[in-house]
C-alpha cells in the first residue's frame, strides 16, 4: 500500500514539476498588455491602428484609455507624481518642457540613440518641432506625432456675391473684407470663436496678428534673459481689432458663446453659408469639406484656403501637434517604445488615422492636399514654433487662459481694450518676473 | 461612569475619530501646509519650496480678488439663496395651498416637483445650455417667435444675461429640496391653530405674519444656512455653465481655486485660497450659528 502510494506519488510529483517548469515558458508567451491613453475624437481609427499593431506584435495588446483634452493634463500630471500613469501617453506640443522638467515623463535619448535611424519615414532627424520635444535638461521626452496649424477656409461664393477678388493678406484687408461681406449679404464675415474658456481659440489669432509684425508675448534678449515682447499699446491694439468685429456686427454676438475653433456651431455656419471665413486647423478642414459632400452629393466645393494675414514678418502661425512619452513609471518601456515607433510611420497609421499629417517632413512634402485645402501647406511653409513660450518661465496654459480672460472682458463690454490690454500686460509679466526670481 | 463603560466609549469612539482624522484633519492640515510653498502641478513629484505667507498676500491684494469675492458673496450666495428661499416659501404655500387639495393634484404636483431634484446636476446644466443657446436653444426661438426680441440673445455670454441665467439654472435644480422641507413644516403646522386665528377674524396676511412664518422659521433658518454652506462652495453650476466667463465675470472663489490649480498650474496659491474660502465659511457659520439660529430657535422653545 505504502508502495503504491509512494508510486503514485512519485508520479503526481513529477507530473507537477513538469508543469511547474512548463509555466514560466507559457507564462512569457503570454502577451504583455500596455495602456494608451489617447485624446482626440477619432478613437475607432486609432483602434483599427493599435488593432494592426497588434497582429504585427502578438506579443503586446494595447488597451487604449481615452480622455479629452480639456482633462488630460491634470489626471496625467497626479498619475505620474503617484506612479500610476498609462505607458503612453498623447500630449499636445506644449507640453514636453513642463512635463519633462517635472520627471512626469521618462527619457527617451537612449531608445532614440538605438533605432532613430528606423523612425518614422525617414529617421529621428526628419521629425520637426524636436525642440519642443525636450525638457529644461536638454533630454528628449518625447516623439513629435502629428502636426497642423491653423489656416483661413473661406466661401468663395460669398466673396464673389461681396465683389471680393482675392483673399485679403493684411490685417485691415481682413476686417474690411469681413466688414463688406457683412453689408453686402447680410451673413457673417470672419465669424472667430470669441467665448471665454480656458483654452479658447483667440490666444491662437492674438499670436498670429503679434507674430506677423514683431515678437510675442514672451521673447528671448540677447542675453539669454526671457522678456516681455509685447507692450500694453500692442495688446490694446490686438483686443480693439477683435473686439471690432463684435462690434461693428460682422462677427455675430452669438459667437461669445462659442469657444473651440472646431465647435459645431462654426461647421455649421461654414456648412450652411451663414459664416464667410474661419480659422482653424486642417482637420476642422477637411470636416466640413467631408460633411458637404455628403449632404451636396456632385455639387462643386464653394470653399477655398489661404495664409492668415501678414505684416512685416509675412502672415506667421505656430505649429501646432501632438506628441508621444513613456510614462516614468511604465514598467514595458520596450513594448511601449514599439508602439511609439509604429505609431509614427504613416503606414498603416495615417491610413486610418488620417485626418491628421504626420510631424515628419518628408511625410508632409508627400502628402496630397484636396485643391480646396492648398492654403495649408502655404501656411506651414510659414509656421513657426512656440520658441520662447515653450522654452521659457511661463506656461503657456498660464498665458492661454490669461488672454482668452481679457479678450472675453472687451467682447462682452465689461472692460476697455485699453484696461483689458494693460492689465494682461501685468498679469503675464507679473508671472514672469515671479518665475524668473 | 464605571471605567468599563468609559473604556468601551473610547473604543466605540475610535472609528469615528479615525474618519475625522483621515479624511477631515489630515488634508486640512497638509492643505494649509501646501498653502505656505510655492508647489505647482508640473513639480509635484518634487515639491514645493516654503515661501510662508506670499500666497495668502498675493491673494488678498490681487486685483481680481475683490471681484471674485463679489461674484461669490452677492451674485451666487445673496442672490441665488434669497431667489431660492422666496421662491421655496412661496411654492410651498401654492401646492400647500385648500384649492391644490380640492383638485386632488397634491400628488401629481409633488412628483412634478422631484423631477428637477432627481435630474443629476451635470445633466441639468448640459439641458440648460442648449436651452439657453443662441442658435438652436428653445428660449430664443419661444421669445423671438412671440415677438419679444429680433436677435438671438447669448444668455450665458451676455454680461447682463449671464448671472440671471446661472441663478436660474441654481434654482431650477435645488428649489424642490427647499420646497418640499417648507411644505413639511407648513404640515406640521396645527389645524387649529389656523382656524382660531380665521374665527378671531385674522386677514391672510396676517395668518402669514403671526402664524406661518413664525411656525416655518426654524426650517428657513436651517435652510438658509445649508444653502449658504452649499453654494458657496459650488463649483459645478458656474464652471460646467459658463467656465467662469465670460472673461471673468462669472468667476466665484470656487472657480478661483480651479483655475489656479489646475491651469495655471499654481497648486500652492490654489491651496491658500481654499483656506481663505474655509475661513470665511468658518466664521459666517460661528457668526449665524450664534447670532441668528441660536438666537431663533430660544424664542421659538420660549413661545
């Protein structure tokens, strides 16, 4: 009996062993599963990308999170001081100095040094706004993604019924071509979202007017030393030419209501004929050229694009862009590396995620724009970076949600320019000179 | 007390100690800590430096500030807990009222009365949004289709739109609570009490000075000072309605806090004005409690 026992025994031990040995071998076969957390609207073509990342890599599954924009920065920002934060994360140009400088994002020198040359398109060195990509430390923390910068889309129909030939390439020129469409048709000329939130639309088109004459708020003196490069008079001067639009009634009051470029409310009036020209990035763009295609089937595109206005520096906008980091506490920095790195080849990615141009030259040299968008790559020919205010003491969001404040304060009449423009002058080098003590 | 007694007290006492210590002491007390460094969102990992009382000073002196506490103490506190009490009264006496029970519509008129307190208020403010639009909202198109107005108004970026609306969206959504603690007191009210006063010949304002709101004034004061508590700390109506603006007209300490927390990033200043904002509900209750309610509540015992 005890023999028997003793054989039985013997064999279940083995039987065990054996399987105590097979399972780290099947343990590793199984696959290891990142998070990405991913911030704009298009979340069923990022999945059919992470999808074809999958099969590529079956040793890795992707759960994307999703969050808006409006959030991310606070949620990340506790995630990654608490060590919890997703593998990869999707942030806005702006955001890799202050995230980097806080340690919320990992390092990524060592992994670029490895396979830069197989990036993208064509390598590390084709990517653009890398500058933007590092933190105060002069490390890189993340990999520029997309880009886009805003552009003027007008109706070319209610230019011609206005007697406007070209698209205006002064400032004046503007207003006065907003103003004439106005009196002419009865519909809105530059209808520009002119509502109050924290991220509104008018820090975009303050910067483009102080740009295309001179510096902007923030600039860089020849000592290294960050200074003011507005003056009260240029930021009094800013809000009154906005602030006339409302006033003079070409702009429609019901626009202080609207905040974001893309808001239903100016595809509409885009879509519908009621709004003449707005501002905004090549995916609102091709939004409302997909929308009017399906609602006018065979019928010609009354729109077109042109560069924003200029003055002597020409009509200058930023790039604006997404990018990808490794959170500081992924422990599959390797697994999320190759999701970056897939992530930033325009095929199969921009296949599916394809409103969107990848941040690569050689990406957007190849990419073919509808005939009705040709102001886009015009106006990237003469965007330039956030320089100073990415590199410098103050955060941007700071002076984002600072600007967008004043300029709501003379749109609804509670404040004059001149008091609105004095005080965001105070306000910002306040700011500046606390940080820089 | 004999000593098991007391010993089984302290115990009993223990968790409740431990709630209020973990979750009331301990972050009031590393608030106030935060509120004396300069930590921001983008170092959280390493901290903020002490800078001692720089944030409250910059506070207290900022330009914004007065208007700030304007926003918080008249608009969203005065205004909209008077609007709320008014109206409270004045809807309880309504469904309280001989001629709502006559046509058997007590029932239907409470349920109707919930359905705004039932509406999460989240859901209620998107609901008003699109109401209050300028475009599409159903109060434009009502008030330009009778003829009252021939351009689409921008409720909620208007300045002299803008807090009207807020209040009304406040009220629409809290009034049912208010009500409805009205109209159980105005129940416990003795019949007869009514009645001789009716048989001695007394008017109905009368009725309404000497009887009822005598009667209601516990529940008004408890009432008022929950409101108060409750609104003037709210974040939710005005950020989720107007995101403080436009500009900053709309901006509350409640809205203060965020935006200097969470956008420009300034958690430690963001900290000093959750304590100032604290302070200032600390001494309003010692001051209400002491002056009004205490005071209140003795001559209704004495009655």
């Amino acid at each position: 009996m005890r023999h028997k026992l003793g054989r039985r025994g013997l064999v279940a031990g083995a039987t065990l062993a054996a399987a105590l040995l097979a399972a780290p071998a099947s343990q590793a076969q199984s696959p290891v599963t990142i998070t990405f957390r991913f911030n704009d609207p298009e979340a069923p073509q990022m999945r059919a990308a992470l999808d074809e990342f999958e099969k590529a890599n079956p040793s890795i599954k992707v759960n994307m999170q999703r969050i808006s924009w409006a959030d991310m920065q606070q949620q990340y920002l506790r995630e990654a001081a608490t060590g919890t934060a997703p593998d990869v994360v999707h942030i806005s140009f702006v955001q890799p100095r202050s995230f980097g400088g806080g340690k919320a994002l990992r390092p990524l020198d060592d992994l670029i040094a490895r396979d830069g040359a197989q990036m993208g398109v064509k390598g590390w060195n084709d990517f653009f706004a890398r500058d933007l990509a590092e933190g105060p430390d002069g490390k890189t923390y993340a990999v520029p993604w997309t880009t886009d910068t805003f552009t003027m889309m007008y109706n070319t129909e209610l230019f011609e019924q206005a007697g406007i030939k070209e698209f205006p390439t002064t400032w004046a020129g503007l207003r006065d071509a907003s103003r004439q469409i106005h009196q002419r048709t009865g519909k809105a000329g530059w209808g520009f979202p002119a509502g109050s939130c924290a991220t509104p639309s008018i820090w975009f088109y303050m910067n483009y007017y102080f740009w295309s004459d001179g510096p902007g708020w923030i600039d860089k003196d020849a000592a290294g030393k960050y200074v003011m490069g507005v003056t009260p008079e240029k930021a009094t001067e800013a809000l009154a030419y906005y602030n006339s639009y409302i006033t003079e009634g070409h702009n429609p009051r019901s626009n202080l209501s609207v905040c974001l470029w893309g808001a239903p409310e100016l595809v509409e009036g885009m879509l519908t004929g009621n709004t003449a020209m707005a501002s905004m990035p090549d995916t609102v763009a091709i939004e409302i050229l997909t929308k009017w295609d399906q609602r006018n089937p065979g019928k010609k595109r009354p729109f077109m694009t042109a560069p924003h206005p200029g003055g002597k520096n020409g009509s200058v906008t930023n790039f604006g862009g997404r990018m990808l980091g490794i959170s500081p506490n992924s422990k599959n920095v390797e697994q999320a590396w190759a999701l970056i790195k897939f992530l930033t080849k325009p095929d199969p990615t921009f296949k599916h995620y394809n409103n969107y141009t990848p941040a690569q030259r050689a990406a957007i040299d190849s990419r073919a724009w509808d005939a009705e968008l040709a102001g886009y790559p015009k106006q990237l020919a003469n965007s330039r970076s956030w320089g100073p205010y990415a590199t410098g003491p103050v955060p941007i969001p700071f002076m984002w949600n600072a600007v967008g404040r004043a300029a709501g304060s003379v749109f609804i009449g509670e404040k004059t320019a001149e008091a609105a423009g004095r005080e965001l002058h105070e306000t910002i080098a306040r700011e500046l000179a606390r940080l820089q003590r | 007390m004999h000593a098991n007694a007391k010993g089984f007290v302290a115990f009993a006492l223990v968790p409740a100690f431990f709630f209020l210590g973990a979750f009331y002491v301990y972050p009031f007390v590393f608030n106030l800590d935060i509120s004396a460094t300069d930590l921001d969102i983008f170092q959280l990992r390493d901290g903020g430096r002490w800078i001692g009382l720089e944030n409250y000073v910059e506070l207290l002196t900022s330009p914004g500030f007065r208007r700030v506490m304007f926003n918080t103490v008249i608009w969203l506190t005065v205004v909209g807990v008077t609007v709320r009490i008014v109206l409270g009264l004045a809807l309880a006496f309504l469904l309280d009222s001989r001629t709502i029970r006559a046509w058997r519509l007590s029932t239907l008129t409470r349920i109707l009365l919930i359905i705004p307190w039932a509406t999460p208020p989240v859901v209620a403010i998107v609901v008003w949004r699109w109401i209050l639009d300028p475009r599409v909202g159903a109060a434009n198109q009502l008030l330009m289709w009778l003829g009252l107005i021939d351009q689409p108004i921008p409720f909620l970026a208007d300045a002299n739109w803008v807090w009207p609306s807020i209040i009304v969206i406040i009220t629409w959504n809290t009034l049912p609570l208010v009500t409805l603690t009205f109209m159980a007191s105005l129940q416990s009210l003795p019949g007869e009490l009514v009645e001789a006063a009716e048989i001695d010949g007394a008017s109905r304002m009368q009725l309404l000075r000497y009887i009822y709101l005598p009667h209601l004034k516990p529940a008004i004061i408890v009432m008022a000072m929950m409101s108060t508590f409750w609104t003037f700390n709210n974040f939710i109506y005005v950020w989720l309605t107007t995101g403080a603006g436009p500009g900053t007209f709309t901006n509350v300490m409640a809205t203060e806090i965020y935006i200097k927390g969470f956008i420009d990033g300034r958690l430690g200043y963001s900290a000093a004005a959750g304590v100032v904002m604290a302070m200032i509900m600390t001494a309003f209750g010692m001051i209400y409690l002491r002056y009004v309610a205490a005071r209140a509540l003795v001559e209704e015992e004495d009655r």
